[in-house]
C-alpha cells in the first residue's frame, strides 16, 4: 500500500482502537483514584487544622509513609500481598485504592497550604457582617479556596494520568496493559509503544495546557 | 507469630539479594540523577538561548516527555528499540529513560530558578563594580540556590521511587528481586512489605531533610524580602 510510511497504516489503525479500550480504563481508574484522593485529602487536611494533638500526628505519619514509599510498591503490596492473605481484590479498584491513597496524601499539603493562604480574619468578617458560617463559606471562602487550589490538583491529575501507566504491572486493562499485549502477538514494538505514548500525550497534554492557563489567572489575580 | 515466621525462615537467604539490589537501586537512581541534572541544565539554557530553533526544540522535547508516563518512555528505550536495531541492557535503558524523563522536569525547575532572578540584579551588581564571576558568585548563585534546591530535592525522591518501575523492563533493582524472591518463596506480602520498608528508610530521611532545608529557606527569603 503506502510505501512511504515505515509502517502499515491499516494495522495502526487497528492497534489503536484497542488500545483506545484500554484509554477509556485509564481515564476511569485516573477519575477514581482522583475522587479517593480529593476526599482523603479534605479529610486529612481537616484533621491537619484541628486541635487534637494525636490526629495530627497520625496524618503526619500517614503522609510520610505513603510520599516515601514507590506506588509500585503498594500495588504490589495491594494486589499480590492481599491475595496472599485472603483478600482478592480486583485489579482495577486495587489501582483505584493504591494511587488514591498515595493521591490523599499529596493533596493534604495542597488543601492545607489552601486553606492556610485564606486569612482565618476573612471568614470573622464575614461572620462580622451578619452572614451566617454557611453562607461564609459559600460566598467567601469557597470561591477563593477552589482558585488557590485548583491548579495544583490540576497538575497532580496529570500525573496521576500518567501514573496510570504502572497499572498495568498488576493487570488492570489500560493502556499500557493493552500495548504489551498487542506487543506479545504481533511483535510491533517499535509500532505500539509509539501509538501508546502518543495516545498518553493526546490526553495529558491538552490537560496541561488548562491548568497552565488556570494558574496564569490565579497569578493575575492575585 | 506466624506472619513472622516468614522472615525469620528465609531472612538468610533473602538479605543477601535484597543488600546488591538496594545497591542497584542506589546506583540506578544516582546515575539517571546526574544525567538528568545534565540534561536539565543543557535544555534550560536550550530554551532561554536566542539562537533561532533551539527553544522550539527543546520545548517540544520537554513538553511531549512531560506528556507521557516514565514507564512508556522505558518501554520505547528497551523493547521499542529493537526492531531498528539498536540493542541496550536494561540497566542503560533505565538510566537513559529515567534520565530523560527527570532531566525535563528539571529543566523546568531550572529555567524558573533562572527566570525568577531579574537581570536588573545582574546589572545592578555591575554597576557597583563587582566582575561578572563576583557578581555571579556573590548575586545570582546565592538566590539561584534558594529557588532551584527544594525542587531538586524534591525531585531526587520522586527518581528514587520512580526507579521501581525499571522493574517492569527487568532491570536489577529492588522491586525486580522483591518480585522474584516474592514467586520464589509464595510469600508476596512479606518480600513486597520489605520492599517497601527499604524505599521507605531510603527516602524518608531525604525527605525530611528536603523539609529541613525547605523551612531554612523561607527563613532566609523572608530576611531578604523584609
């Protein structure tokens, strides 16, 4: 057929449908670990703000143990050790929990840093002008949180997008997983993980083009 | 009791292994560290340089291995390769593909570290009779170091778990022998939590030590700034 391209544009076309299958199992174990990760780290930065000396210890503990140890290793650790135990957990909400967990504790710092940036003397004020805390955090404090905070959750998306890939050591059918195979029955290395990388490029890149354009407006702003 | 049992049985056997891939592992992260250090610097430079081209380059370089995951880039280095021929261990192909991923991320810690001084410093030092290697010594380095530390720091922590994915290409580290000593002996949970363990002694006092100097820093900065 076309003896310009170094390869079969019929066969690409096919390698790249499967392993748009395997994309959709990406984005949905990325928005999984997003929505773990966002609410342990409400959580743990709630936690971080409160008065109870022990809680905050326990998050700090937390924190260290899930920055300094490899996501590999807890996934491992999730899938193969649980097993081993007992406790069959499904590749996919493995992935889900493993990425979420070291995801919270990421996103504590960033929620707390967020919540530190807002003067506690806002929220008094507009208690002082008769809101009630309710409408405080709604008209006050929520608008400017969500602007300091969204660029860096923004950017850890993206690279829990990419995380994504290590998935596939334990099995769970995205993009990567999908390549080896293709990989492992057609020999087209060269082929496959080029149409792979590409395909993580289309849906990272765009992304880091949002979050850049959010965090030159927060920058503007403030 | 009988969860330890585990240990204790194959602790002679095991530690041996996991002392050269720790090793490995060191070695593995070291060596793609500097290369990355080396290409940071050279695509940061790249990027500011006016000469017609450059920037463009490197900035496509930076943005599409900014675009894809580390394991990707691995595969492509270490299997992907092979088919036009060219043929690396899997060592190398770590310590390329880590290096190259990493040095594009530093590149951009670099440029900012570089951006962020304004070059009215550099004149105003000039202007007060200072050479240019003073006023870099004395000016420029001293800020620059306040800016671009914390990040590398940061930075070499990420290198350091990252390396275990190189487990996925075979290359001889940590997680690799955790994996074999793990089928070998049917004990996953206590080969992957040692693992664990090690990464966790590795990188635990660099990052406490990153937060030592992160809390230093903001002293100094705000001495400067008051």
């Amino acid at each position: 057929m076309l003896e310009i391209l170094p390869f079969d544009p019929q066969q690409a076309l096919k390698f790249l449908l499967i392993l748009l299958k395997g994309a959709v199992m990406t984005v949905q174990i990325t928005a999984g670990s997003l929505v773990v990760a966002i609410v342990l780290g409400l959580v743990m930065a709630t936690i971080k703000t409160s008065r109870v000396r022990i809680a905050r210890l326990a998050v700090d503990i937390y924190i260290e143990i899930f920055r300094d140890v490899p996501a590999l290793t807890l996934l491992f650790i999730l899938y193969f050790g649980l097993a081993y135990l007992g406790v069959k957990i499904e590749p996919a909400p493995a992935a889900i929990v493993g990425l979420g967990a070291i995801g919270g504790a990421i996103l504590t710092e960033v929620f707390r840093s967020g919540f530190e940036a807002l003067h506690f003397g806002q929220r008094e004020a507009a208690l002082a002008v008769g809101m009630t805390p309710m409408m405080a955090m709604r008209y006050i404090i929520f608008p400017q949180a969500i602007r300091i905070v969204l660029p860096p959750v923004g950017n850890y998306a993206i690279g829990l997008l990419k995380d994504t890939a290590i998935v596939s050591a334990i099995a769970a059918p995205e993009i990567m997983f999908w390549a080896r195979n293709l990989v492992t029955s057609t020999f087209e290395t060269t082929l496959v993980y080029v149409l792979a990388a590409a395909l993580y490029f289309c849906m990272s890149f765009p992304l880091a083009q949002v979050v850049n354009k959010l965090e030159e407006k927060r920058r503007s702003w403030q | 009791m009988g969860f330890w049992q585990g240990y204790i049985q194959n602790w002679d056997y095991w530690w041996p292994q996991l002392a050269v891939a720790t090793g490995n592992t060191i070695a593995l992260t070291g060596l793609s560290y500097l290369f990355a250090l080396t290409l940071g610097i050279i695509l940061a430079l790249g990027r500011l340089s006016r000469i017609r081209f450059v920037p463009g380059i490197c900035r496509a370089y930076i943005e599409f291995v900014r675009g894809i995951p580390a394991l990707a880039l691995l595969f492509l280095i270490y299997f992907g390769l092979v088919p036009l021929g060219i043929i690396v261990d899997s060592f190398s192909a770590a310590v390329i593909g880590l290096g190259m991923n990493q040095g594009a991320y530093l590149a951009e810690v670099f440029r900012g570290g570089i951006e962020a001084l304004h070059k009215g410093q550099r004149e105003a030092a000039l202007a007060v009779g200072m050479t240019p290697a003073k006023a870099y010594r004395f000016i420029i380095m001293p800020q620059a170091v306040r800016i671009v530390l914390p990040p590398l720091l940061n930075m070499l922590i990420i290198l350091l778990k990252d390396s275990s994915v190189c487990s996925l290409i075979s290359t001889p580290e940590l997680m690799l022998r955790a994996k074999d000593l793990a089928s070998m002996s049917f004990l996953p949970m206590h080969a992957y939590l040692l693992a664990g363990l090690i990464y966790f002694l590795m990188a635990c006092p660099l990052s406490l030590m990153t937060r030592r100097v992160e809390q230093r820093l903001r002293r100094g900065m705000r001495r400067i700034t008051a």
